[in-house]
C-alpha cells in the first residue's frame, strides 16, 4: 500500500463520517417536526376550548332567562286568577286580601324582570366575546393551517435532501476500503460515532490535542494508520484542496 493511498482512504472516510453527521443532524430536525405540529395543534385546541367554554356559559344564562321567564308566565296567570276573583268578592276584607295578593305578585314580577334584564345584559356581553373568540380562531386557523403546511413542507425537503446526500454516499462507500469501512460501521451500528479525524495545524481535528511533532511526521509519511493519543481516531492529513475549504470536524 503506496503512502497516498492510506491519506485518500482516510480522507474518504472522513468524508463519509461528515456526511453521516450531515445525515444524522437532518433526521433530528426530521424528527422534531411532528412534535412542532402538536404545538400548533395544542395552541389551537387552548382557543377552541375558550370558545366552548364561552358558549357553555352562554347556554347557562339563556336557560335561566328562560325559568325567569317561565315564572313571569306564571306569576300572570295567577294575577288573572285574583282578578277575576275581584269581580265577585263580597266583603271589603276578601277584596283587600286580594289587592295584598296582587301587589305581592307585581313586587316578585318586578324583581323578576330585574333579573332578566341583568342576564340579557350578560348575554349580550358573551355574544360579544364569542364573535371576537370566533374571529380569533379563524384567524389563527388559517396561520396554523399555513404554519403546518409550511412544516410539512420542510419536512418533505428534509427527505429529499437526505436521499440526495444517500445517493452521494453510496458512490462515496465504494471508494473506501473494505476494512477500514467494517471499522467504521461496526462504530455506527448503534449510534453515530467518528473513526477518523484529520490533522489541523498541529491539533487532532477532533479532539484538538497538540501533536507531537514525531508523531506529526508519521501521520504526514501516512505508512500507517496513527490514532489520537486522546480521542483514539485515526489521524491523517487532509487533502490540500480540502485544507483551503477550512474542514473541521465534529
Ligand atoms: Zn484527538
């Protein structure tokens, strides 16, 4: 194995081990959109509960409007009673018994109708907040409608991004020597970890520990795979071209 070909195989794999990175970061935020949609969902629900519960209470005030209403009815019916009764009493005792009746009824009605009164105004005041509560969320129906297309979108250019990359990394899979890549996936198989990191300056790329100057030639002759004294990867020298475009590594 001539010199070049163990710098270009490690400079292979690390191109791979940053393309699993890129992989990896785009499948978290993948991950993290339905939870972003629930948000949307659970922010909407808050404002539809409101709405329900105004309109519960709504219900609640027309129903007892309605009871009060009911005992109007009922409180006249007996007023036409004495009335009638009036019309035949015979003595000044009868009649003013029946007067007492009748000032009683018009005293329960009038306190009555102060009532209805009060919960007309309330019905009104809900009516009121149930239209503005109604117009918020159409409004915010229509953003969250938006906001969760827009997720969706993103979602959907996330996958496509992430099978272009697949595709790039299947060619890249085939350059790389079949030990050094059994290495690598068996690191992988549970979760993404790097074998490989490139020299910068004079630091392990990774783990940015000074490297000796003894060992910095050895990685440069590239006669032998060299690990990081501390982090354990393989060191190796990148590529010019690749130096220029600043590479870092995870
Ligand atoms: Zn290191």
């Amino acid at each position: 194995m001539s010199d070049l070909n163990l710098t270009s195989e490690l400079a292979f794999l690390y191109n791979l081990q940053q393309i699993d990175a890129d992989i990896l970061t785009r499948r978290k935020k993948l991950k993290s959109i339905p939870n972003d949609i629930r948000k949307l969902r659970e922010d909407f629900g808050v404002h539809e509960q409101k709405l329900n519960a105004l309109k519960d209470q709504l219900s609640q005030v027309e129903k007892e409007q309605r009871s009060q209403s009911a005992e109007i009815g009922a409180l006249d019916e007996q007023r036409k009673k004495y009335q009638t009764q009036l019309t035949s009493v015979k003595t000044n005792d009868e009649m003013k018994a029946l007067y007492n009746q009748l000032e009683f009824i018009d005293k329960q009605e009038e306190e009555i109708e102060d009532n209805i009164l009060e919960f007309m105004l309330t019905i009104d005041d809900l009516g009121g907040e149930i239209k503005k509560e109604r117009e918020i969320l159409s409004v915010k129906s229509a953003d969250y409608k938006v906001e969760e297309a827009k997720l969706q979108e993103i979602a959907q250019g996330i996958e496509e991004d992430i099978s272009e990359i697949q595709e790039t990394r299947q060619d890249l899979v085939q350059k790389i020597a079949p030990d050094l890549l059994r290495q690598y996936q068996s690191r992988t198989t549970t979760q993404y970890a790097s074998l490989v990191a490139p020299v910068v300056g004079n630091n392990c790329g990774n783990c940015k520990l000074t490297i000796p100057p003894q060992m910095l030639n050895e990685i440069k002759q590239s006669t032998k795979k060299i690990a990081c004294p501390s982090c354990k990867l393989i060191l190796f020298e990148l590529p010019d071209s690749e130096r220029a475009n600043g590479a870092t590594s995870e």
